[in-house]
C-alpha cells in the first residue's frame, strides 16, 4: 500500500511534487500504465513520446513511466534531453500523446509531468488528467502487481535524439540567415537552454554571437532559480549585458517553454511588448500569404497590456481575450484558428507549432525583428510599451470575496465598467487617458493578484496604490 495522494501534487495542468515523498518511481509507473489506458489507447494511437529535464531524478521517472505505459502494448520512444517545447514538437511532428518529466522552475527537490494529447493537445484536470490521476491512485493503492494486464503484449521502448529535427523546425519558420550580426547574452539558467541554444542559436550560417550564461545542465540550480519572472533572476542577465555591450539578452526558465527579453541597456522587455511584437509579425506574414487581415485572429489573456489588443486591431486582425492559463488560451487558439497567443508570463504559442507554447521561437522572431533593422532593441519595442503598468502584485487576504467586493463598490463609484472574465476586471477612459485593474484569486492559495496599467505613471501608482488599501483593509 502506498501513502502518496496524488491529489496533493497533480494540479490544474501538470504533476510536480516532491521526489521522492510524492513523486517516486511507483507513482510516475502508475501514472505511465494510467495514462496509457485513458488517453493514448481511446486516443487510437499505439505509440508516445518522452522527453526529460536535466533534474537528476528525470531518467529514473521517466523509465518508470515508460514502463507502466509499455506494459499496455504502447510503444514508447525516449528521446532523452529536452526542453518542454522540444517534447511538444516530437508529440506534433510524430502525431503521438507525449509526456515530458520537468518542474521548470521549481527548486531541484521537485520533479513533475506535463502530458499532451497527440498533436501536442494539453491534458489538464478538465481534460483527461483527473481521470489518469484517478486511475493511478487506484493502482498505487492494491499495488504495482495488479496493473500487469494478463496475456497482453508489452510495447516496445526505444530511443531516438529529436534535437536537430526541432531546430530544423523551427528555422522553417524565422528565418534568422538573413539579418545584421547581433551580439546575444543568453542566460541558461542551468536549465535545458543549455542543450537547446547550442542547437538552434549557434549555427555556422547565423550572424549571431552567443555570450553563454549557466549553460551547465545542472538540476541544483546552483547559480539562481531558473524562473526568470522573479527580477532577482535577471540579474546576471542584466549585468552581462553592459559588460559585453550585447544588442540583448535572453533568459529561460528550467524547461526552456518560456522566454524573457532584456534589452542593449540591460532593462526587462515586458512579456506584453514582445506578445505585440510578435503578434504583428505574424499577423503580416499571414497578410502576405494573401490572408484577409480581417481573417487573422491572435489570442491574448485579461492582463496583457492594452497595447496587445491595440496592435492587433492597428494590422486589421481581430484580438480575442481569454482568461489566464494555458489550457485557456490554446483552447481559444484552436478555436478561432489563431495564428500567436501571448500571455503576461512569457508563454507564446503558435498555430504553426500545433498551437503549444514556445519560447524559443518567439525569441528568434525578436531576434529576426532586430536584425531587420539597423536600430537598437529598446527603440524597437518602445512604442509597444507606452503605458505604466504595476506587474502582478500578490496580497495574502483573509477574505478574498469581502476584498474583491470592496474594490468593485468603489471602483463602481469611479464610473468603471466591470468585466467578470476572470476574477474582477474594471477600468475607465478609452482614450489618451485610463486605467484598468484586474484583480483575481489564486486557485490554491487565499490570495488575490492585482494588475494596473495605465496612460501613464502617476495615474498608475495612484490606482495600485488605493486598490492595494482596499485589498489589505
């Protein structure tokens, strides 16, 4: 009998939990032979994918679950290193459901599973993976023994290095032969860009010189957490930037599927100018395939600045707003055949990569964008980052629905208009001058998360600065 609940680790989107208190061979077994009798087998696909991170318990758990899914006929093919992006486009090239061993950022003591329908399709708790924990909890519960299927043939288990075929890819989509040499500082994190980047950046045929940062695949993070959200992370970044008077900077979390952007001053890019950056990218290479603009739709969540939607409109192309979370925005982006979504976290997704989320290949659209042109980055995104915004500010309230309802009654006084897409959204002026805020509760946590932006900075602090005394009342 096992003492894991898999309910306390299997969240919204993926599995991360501890290794090997919650997350141990036995459990990533279970949930390998579970996934393979919930989804790849009433998929109608006999074959998967996997891929790992460089954490020292990823090729254990990852055979582990290979196994458990082998032993209900699935052949399963390892192909070993990779980032999340890489294990979605074998999962899309190959047409098979995939399972990737990652916790991205989180510290080295964490393990965890983003799984994937074929076609790189996400498997969240509303889509298959309540149904995968559930059946694997049964398994844990009368043992491993129980689950060995009598008389059925075991899949095989092979390996196969996909590296080269994902940068191949994704050079078929940026072409970056053609552009003025750029000087780039690339902070690896210690995380999987470090096998990536040599792949796909450093090519004989580019004009590009990579400065590496942390290119050390090292699961210990022993140089700063691989979260480069957190600005403290940006540092290095930052500073090696200016010493090497790079044309940017570029920093990846510890599974490389999300990209941040510094530029020649070292300043942060916000994730909002690159998502409007790249939107009118591919909103005019669509237009120039002959695409009515008015065709051309791009996905964005409630807290992406204002100039997202704003640029999109400006290029003829139709904005849709989505909540926040990935299982949102791609289901938005197959919905409306989305040519790019974009998210305040730095997540980008693409209709040519089977809608799944990529962060190397919005850098190499920001690397394609500048090396166009002859100026530098920060005059390059300036007019995508024209407004003040606050960033996420997270306040622990004991009533979160008392604190919310404070914010509307006065921001109904302001004369605001109130949107309940996700959480509580508000803002007045559509011109020169406004404000908005969005205000939402954490799933998990009592929590409320504030984002302002505004025309411009004392308006901003103004705002941030009342709704954070409603809040914290």
């Amino acid at each position: 009998m096992t003492t894991a609940r898999l309910q306390d680790f299997i969240k919204a989107y993926d599995v991360r939990g501890l290794v090997p208190e919650q997350l141990s061979p036995a459990v990533a077994t279970a949930l390998g032979s579970a996934y393979a009798q919930v989804v790849v087998i009433p998929e109608g696909a006999t074959a998967m994918v996997i891929g790992h991170d460089m954490r020292p318990s990823s090729p254990e758990l990852s055979r582990a679950f290979a196994a458990g899914a082998a032993a209900h006929g699935v052949d399963v093919t390892m192909i070993g290193l990779c980032s999340t992006d890489g294990l979605y486009y074998a999962s899309g090239a190959r047409s098979v459901p995939g399972a990737m061993f990652t916790a991205s950022h989180n510290p080295a003591t964490y393990n965890g599973i983003k799984l994937c329908r074929s076609g790189a399709r996400p498997v969240g708790l509303d889509s298959g993976l309540a149904e995968v924990r559930d059946l694997a909890q049964w398994l844990l519960d009368r043992g491993a023994e129980h689950d060995l299927p009598a008389g059925a043939s075991v899949g095989s288990i092979d390996q196969a290095d996909l590296l080269d075929d994902y940068a191949d890819f994704l050079h078929s989509l940026v072409d970056l032969s053609e552009g003025r040499p750029l000087k780039v500082v690339v902070d690896a994190g210690n995380g999987m860009a470090g096998h990536t980047v040599p792949a796909v950046l450093q090519r004989s045929n580019l004009p590009l010189e990579i400065v590496p940062l942390y290119f050390e695949l090292d699961g210990t993070f022993p140089n700063h957490e691989a979260n480069p959200l957190e600005p403290e992370n940006l540092r290095d970044l930052q500073a090696a930037v200016l010493a090497h008077g790079a044309d940017l900077g570029l920093a990846f979390d510890g599974d490389a599927d999300r990209c941040f952007v510094v530029d020649e001053r070292g300043e942060p890019v916000t994730p909002s100018a690159i998502t409007a950056l790249v939107a009118a990218r591919e909103i005019a290479r669509e237009v120039a395939a002959g695409v009515d603009p008015a065709e051309v739709a791009v996905v964005h969540n409630v807290i992406c600045s204002r100039v997202v939607p704003e640029t999109i409109s400006q290029a003829g192309a139709r904005p849709v707003r989505t909540r926040v979370g990935h299982s949102y925005i791609k289901a938005h982006m197959a919905e409306h055949d989305a040519v790019f979504g974009g998210e305040h976290s730095a997540h980008y997704y693409f209709r040519d990569f089977w809608f799944a989320d990529t962060g190397m290949l919005a850098a190499m659209h920001v690397l394609a964008a500048l090396g166009g042109q002859r100026g530098a980055l920060s005059d390059l995104v300036a007019s995508y980052e024209r407004y003040a915004g606050s960033g996420e500010i997270n306040s622990l309230v004991e009533d979160v629905p008392a604190a919310t309802a404070r914010v509307r009654a006065w921001g109904e006084e302001q004369g605001a208009s109130v949107d309940l897409l996700d959480g509580l959204t508000m803002g007045v002026g559509t011109g020169d001058e406004f404000w908005w805020i969005s205000l939402r509760p954490s799933n998990t946590e009592p929590l409320l998360r504030l984002n302002v932006e505004a025309s411009d900075e004392a308006t901003m602090t103004t705002i941030r600065d009342e709704v954070l005394r409603m809040v914290r009342a």
